[in-house]
C-alpha cells in the first residue's frame, strides 16, 4: 500500500477525522460493512471504493450509487487514478486524499455563510440552523459538491428528483429555488448565497 496514504474528512472548521488506507480495497458508503462509514441519507449503502492496482496506486470506482461520486468536482463515471492532494466527493461530504508526509491543512468547506453539513444532513447560516426538505437539502448539496461551478437545470432534476428520471418542469425547479432562497434568507432581486445565471442554470456563491 501507499506509506500514509489517508483520507481526511474536510469540515467547515478544517481537517476531520482522518482514515488511515491500509487495505487493498477500501469500501464507502451509509451500511455499517463498510470500511469508512457515511450517515448521510442520499448515500447509497455500498457508494464507493478505493482499489489498489498492480501499478501501485489508488484508484477511485463508484459503485453505480444513484447520487454520485465526484473527484475535484468533476463526477465519476470510470475509475479515477488518485493522486494526493485530490478532493473526493460524497453528497456533499468532501475527503482529501493524501499521502506520504503531508501536513494537514485545508480551506474550508463553504467560504461562503453556508455551512452544509452532510453527515449530519443539517444546514447552517452562520449561527442559524435552516430547516430543509429532503428536496431542497439536496439540491444545496448539489450546488455545494460543485465548488462555486454553475449547475445546469437538466443535473438539478436528475439529481434532485431521481424518481422521476429527470423529467421536471423549469416551474417546478424555479419554486424550489424560491423556498430555498426564503429559508436561507436571500434576497429574491439581490440573491447573495443562491444565484441564478441567466439561461445557464444556477450557483452557489462561495466567496
């Protein structure tokens, strides 16, 4: 295995609990067999795995989880080779990879007054807890797992609504969109959290 290859659950306050890779096959996901156990109800219950290859390295496979896997942001569709310093994704709930000797420090999660906290599917403004639907959490896990990018409509409805195949209206995204920007306080003309780009699709604002 790879000398002091871990996983470091990244949080709103920095480094996390820290998961040593000592194991050939390193199995994620919410039941309790697995190897690093995730409590986040949009979690598959065998989500992902780490597998190490004859070449001597980690590769990411996401094992057909409905919500996805995304490593830097970009969702995973093959294995993916893991190289340290990359940024593995679950619903939300991110890990740094790393190996070797390398110190542990990280950037927050949200630099924005957001603070998603996956694991225990709560949402934060600042001191305030925001009371979410199970819809609503979802697509502000969505939005957060893409790190400030935009997210088109056609991902929000698959992601958001899976029982229905990505076959959703643009009203009924938009209403969402209107409850979540009421629970999070925005304001609908000057939103500073949830932004709309025009034609495209939407954002989380991280700065």
């Amino acid at each position: 295995m790879e000398p002091y290859a871990r996983l470091v659950a990244i949080t709103a306050e920095g480094p996390g609990l820290v998961y040593t890779l000592s194991k050939p096959i390193v199995h994620l996901g919410r039941a309790d067999d697995n190897d690093i156990i995730v409590r986040n109800p949009f979690v598959s219950r065998h989500h992902a795995e780490l597998r190490w290859d004859a070449q001597g390295w980690y590769n990411l496979h996401d094992l057909g989880s409905r919500n996805g896997t995304r490593l830097n942001g970009q969702r995973v569709r093959e294995p993916e080779r893991l190289f340290s310093g990359d940024t593995l994704t679950i619903c939300g709930l991110s890990y740094a990879y790393q190996t070797g000797e390398d110190t542990l420090a990280f950037a927050p999660t949200s630099r924005s007054g957001v603070v998603i906290d996956a694991e225990r599917a709560e949402v934060w403004i600042r001191d305030r807890r925001v009371e979410l639907t199970a819809k609503e959490l979802r697509m502000l896990c969505l939005l957060q797992s893409k790190s400030g990018a935009i997210c088109g409509k056609d991902e929000i409805a698959t992601h958001v609504w899976p029982e229905q195949e990505g076959s959703v209206s643009d009203e009924s995204i938009e209403q969402l969109v209107s409850r979540l920007r009421r629970k999070l306080g925005d304001n609908p003309d000057h939103p500073r959290y949830l932004l709309t780009v025009r034609g495209v699709g939407y954002r989380l604002d991280q700065e």
